[in-house]
C-alpha cells in the first residue's frame, strides 16, 4: 500500500488523504486522470501523459491548478516518497468542492492528487498463455455524447462491460462503438494481426473516430510494429473480423501488451498467443527494461 499520498502540494499518509463529500469529482465523476507507469526508476512517457491530462482537462473547461513543471514534480516526489521504482501512478485532477446543483462554476479550486503504488492487472500466467474475453452489450459512450477521447473520472460506461465479463468470470470485454463496429476494451486498446505468407504481418487496430480514448502504450507499440517492419493499419473493424484474426491483443498502461486466445468462446488462431503477439511483447519488454523513454 502507498505510504504517502501527494494532496494539493503536500505528501500525506493514506488515512488523511481525504476528499470533500462536496467535491464534484465524487458526485458527478466532473474531473480527470492519467495512469502513469514507473520503469526501474524512469516515469514512463511521463511529458505524453501530462499533455493528454490537459488535453483531457481542456475538453470539460477545466483549468489544471499546476502547469506541466510542476505536475510532473510532484508525481517524482511521489514516486520517491513511495520508494516506487516499478509501479503504477494515478495522478487526478476533479473539479473541485462546490454545491449539490450540477454547475461546475461554484467550484472554485479544482482538487489534485497523485497515488504512487503497485498494481497487478491481470495473472502472470495470462501473458504466457493469454486471456478469454467476451463481447459486452454495452456500447460504448457515444462521441457526441461524451468523447471517449477525455480520460475523465466518470467511468460507469466501462464498468458496466467489466461486470459483464465478470459475470462470466473473465477479465475484460469488447465493447463495440453505436455504429456496431469495434472499439475498445473497457480499459485497453484493441489490435488484431492477419498473416500473409508473402508479405509482413499486418496490425488492424480501431482509428480514433471510432470511439476510443488514444492510448499511449497503444501508440508506443505501433511505433515498434513499424520499426519491426510490420505493416499497421487503422480500420474499423467488425466483430467478425476479431473472430476471423491469426491473432489478437490488447494494450494499455496497466496491461502494458497481452494476448487474447477466445473472443466469445470462438478460438483466435490457433489458441496460443501468436509469433507476432510475443515478438511485440518481448519488444516492449526490452524498451521498457533498457530505457523506459519519459517524453
């Protein structure tokens, strides 16, 4: 567990981290966050994280309290205050605490808080042998509604496809966009590779305009993809294509790359994380283990 938690400029322990029961955060999800990850040491694309905090905090009119200077700042003395050398870190910025009524403009100073812990999203062995998820009935929010672009606090829309996969004692769960086509996981980005005897594998992974929030690690391994020569495109992509892949996996920053063996009980591939699966695994390994760039 976290031994200090970085609140509005001061570390704390745990048990006085508190949040006002007036703080828009809690009762309307009115804010945003960034899961951040800690590589021996390094703050993994820490400057990217924070330019996609303010991109999201930009989008519902929030004004972040600190600039980039400052934030990251605080999230390295977080960081070593917690003695986080491999880790997880979950910086938050809510609106504030302000009144019952809806209006945002009451609050007058958003809130910030920084969490420097440990975290284990799925089993180790699920990287080896990869997972089963299902197709939730859940859509996902649709983008005029609520851009899945913000990384907001409010994420009832995910959780909802969680319990269903839950329900089926599984981990994650496709969520498809209004339209009826791929979008996302509720937490992480969705890839699938096709094979061609002739030709470099090719990476199929939903464009932005199909409802997914525009994730780091899912950018940082289509960068490796290329380097590896792979061919990637942006496609939207059906249910049926996930079915019909040589392979499928998913990214993010908790999960960092994991293969997907069953899609809704139908068999990806052969059952058996894919060649091009593990070669982008072992490829993130290594830039994590090696460098771990903070920009």
């Amino acid at each position: 567990m976290a031994k200090q938690i970085w609140v509005n400029g001061d570390l704390v322990p745990p048990d006085q981290a508190t949040v006002s029961v007036f703080d828009h955060g809690l009762l309307y999800g009115d804010g945003v966050f960034e899961g951040i990850r800690v590589y021996n040491d390094r703050i993994f694309k820490l400057a990217t994280h924070l330019r996609r905090l303010e991109a999201s905090a930009t989008s519902i009119r929030l004004n972040l309290p600190y600039s980039h200077d400052d934030l990251a700042a605080a999230v390295r003395q977080t960081v070593d205050a917690n003695d986080c050398h491999d880790g997880y870190i979950r910086l938050c910025v809510t609106r504030g605490a302000g009144t019952l009524g809806l209006n945002p403009f009451v609050c007058k100073e958003p809130f910030t808080f920084i969490i420097a812990d440990a975290i284990t999203l799925y089993p180790p062995q699920l990287y080896r042998e990869g997972l089963s998820v299902i197709t939730s009935s859940v859509i996902r929010n649709h983008p005029s509604a609520l851009s899945p672009r913000i990384k907001s606090l409010n994420y009832l829309n995910n959780i909802l496809a969680k319990i269903e996969a839950l329900d089926q004692g599984l981990f994650e769960a496709v969520m498809l966009n209004h339209e009826g086509n791929v979008a996302e996981c509720t937490g992480d980005n969705i890839f699938i590779v096709n094979h061609n005897e002739a030709k470099a594998p090719v990476l199929s992974t939903p464009p932005l305009h199909a409802g997914i929030l525009e994730g780091i690690t899912m950018n940082v391994v289509i960068g490796l993809a290329q380097q590896e020569g792979m061919e990637v495109t942006r496609t939207n992509l059906k249910q049926q294509d996930l079915y019909d892949a040589d392979e499928m996996f998913l990214t993010g920053t908790a999960a960092e790359v994991i293969p997907v063996i069953s899609l809704d009980g139908n068999t990806i591939g052969n059952g058996k994380p894919g060649n091009t699966t593990v070669q982008l695994i072992n490829a993130f390994g290594k830039l994590i283990s090696s460098e771990a760039p903070e920009d």
